[in-house]
C-alpha cells in the first residue's frame, strides 16, 4: 500500500501548482470590465449606457484602457462600425480619449470642464439662456465664490492671486491689454479653485470663459480696458486675506458692475455672435 501511495504524491503537488495560478488568473480577470452583449434596437445608445455603468461602478477609472476594438465588439454582440460611433460619442463628450497607433486605443479620460463650456455656448446659440441671465448668475455666483473663498482660502491660494495680479500690473505697464484679459480670465479661475468645491468652480469656469470673450471683444476692438484693475484686484486681496466678506464681496460686485456698464456702452460687444465666436484663451494682440 504504500509504496503503491508513494509515486502518487509528487503528482498530486505537480497539479497544486497550476490550479493556483488559474485562481489568480481568474481573479485578475474578475476585476477587468466586462460588456454584456446587447439585446436591443437602440444599441449606439446602449454601447454608451454599459461603458458608463462600468464608470459608475468604478470597474472603469481615468487613464484605464478599454478592451481592444475586436474583442470589445465580440462582449457586446454589436458590429465594430457600430462600436466605433459609440466611442466617437462618448469622444466628443469628453468621456474618452481614442489615440492611434500601436499602444493606441480608448482610454478613460480625466474630468474636462471644457464641455460644461461646450454645453453653456449651445444653450446660448439655441435661445434657452440669454446673455443678460449670463452676466446676472455669474454675479450671484462670484458672491458665493468670495463667501466661500474667504472661509477656506489657503495662503498657496492668495499667493497664487497675488502672482496673478503682478502679472496683470506688468501687461498693463507693457500695454499688453489682451495679455491682461488672459490674465483676468485665470484669475477668476484661481479665485473659484480657491473655494475647495470642484462644482462650483466648474460653473464659475463655464460662465467666465464666455464672458470674458466678451471683453476680449471689446478690448480687441476699442483698445479700451478697464482702468484701475491692477489697484481693485489689491483691495480685493486685502479684503480676502483678511477673511472680510462684506468687504471682498463689495469690492467684487463693484467691479463687475464696472465692467457690464463698459460692455453695455458698445452694444456690439455684448451680441451673441461675440459670445459664440472660435475666441481661443492665449490670444495675443
């Protein structure tokens, strides 16, 4: 009996081994994404909807790769043309980024503001916003940003402000006005980031970027920009560092009401085309 038992010993170790490595396998394979196929007529939607739920998930993460375009195609049961409109779409919505090549293929991409932006320009060339509600809620809204700045502001925050502003001062002693519009278009950037809540500095990003092509316009055109920036831009850090809402946000609402009174002299400045106009941040005149 035993020496019957003996030789079947080293087999069953030789076996062990291989069954772990299949465990692995399986487990690595049970944390990749995978696509059902698809049962259904709206399939170009549906495509869009499974890659989404797997984001949702977070099976899916920014820089992950997706599936080859075959196999992806074969898990989904649809066509690779079909396949390919899908993965435009959710290129276009800024969900994916496809690249060419050997390591090319469909990568999640990271968060992109520049949608919301997309978003906000179509709603204004449709009609389902004006202008005058534009430059209303960017004011209602930069008074929550200096509440909220004030609060919890940190001092990387203000010096990132403060080099802003010496930038602003050394364009306008160069005469270099548009130079000085980028800067003021980063600088409600920096004051929104300065918040701490992404949200709120996603829809202060989308409303700046068009208004400040309608400054843009008028400065492009006029030569004309706003005097005494460089001195309200101090006071307002003032008030800033010192935590003293009533104060930034009075200084801040005086100023933009300064600037709406400038665009509104120059009814052209404030048309829609302006709005809607392929005006590119880093413009120089």
């Amino acid at each position: 009996m035993n020496t019957k038992s003996s030789p079947r010993a080293p087999q069953r170790s030789r076996t062990a081994s291989p069954n772990r490595r299949e465990r692995a396998v399986d487990h690595r394979a049970a944390a990749a994404p995978t696509f059902k196929p698809i049962h259904t007529r709206r399939t170009f939607e549906e495509i869009c909807e499974r890659i989404r739920e797997q984001l949702a998930l977070g099976v899916l993460k920014p820089g992950d790769k997706l599936p080859a375009e075959r196999e992806l195609a074969q898990q989904l049961g649809v066509s690779r043309n079909v396949l390919r409109e899908a993965l435009r779409s959710l290129e276009m919505a800024g969900v994916l980024r496809l690249q060419k090549g050997v390591k090319g293929g469909a990568f999640i991409q990271q968060g992109d503001t520049r949608r919301m932006n997309e978003v906000m320009r179509d709603m204004l060339s449709l009609g389902t916003i004006s202008v005058r509600e534009l430059s209303e809620a960017r004011v209602h809204v930069l008074d929550l940003v200096v509440q909220l700045a004030c609060a919890h502001a940190r001092r990387s925050d203000l010096d990132a402000l403060e080099a802003n502003v010496a930038r602003t001062e050394l364009a306008t002693k160069e005469g270099r006005l548009l130079d000085r519009v980028e800067c003021s278009r980063e600088f409600y950037k920096l004051l929104a980031a300065s918040t701490g809540n992404k949200v709120i500095a996603m829809i202060v990003d989308s409303v700046t970027e068009i208004h400040m092509r309608f400054v843009y316009a008028k400065v492009a055109s006029s030569g004309v920009a706003m005097a005494r920036l460089v001195e309200k831009r101090r006071q307002f850090l003032v008030a800033l560092s010192e935590r003293d809402v009533a104060a930034a946000s009075r200084l801040l609402r005086s100023h933009l009401e300064s600037v709406q009174r400038m665009l509104e002299q120059d009814p052209g400045a404030m048309s829609l085309h302006v709005a809607l106009a392929d005006v590119q941040p880093g413009m120089r005149r």
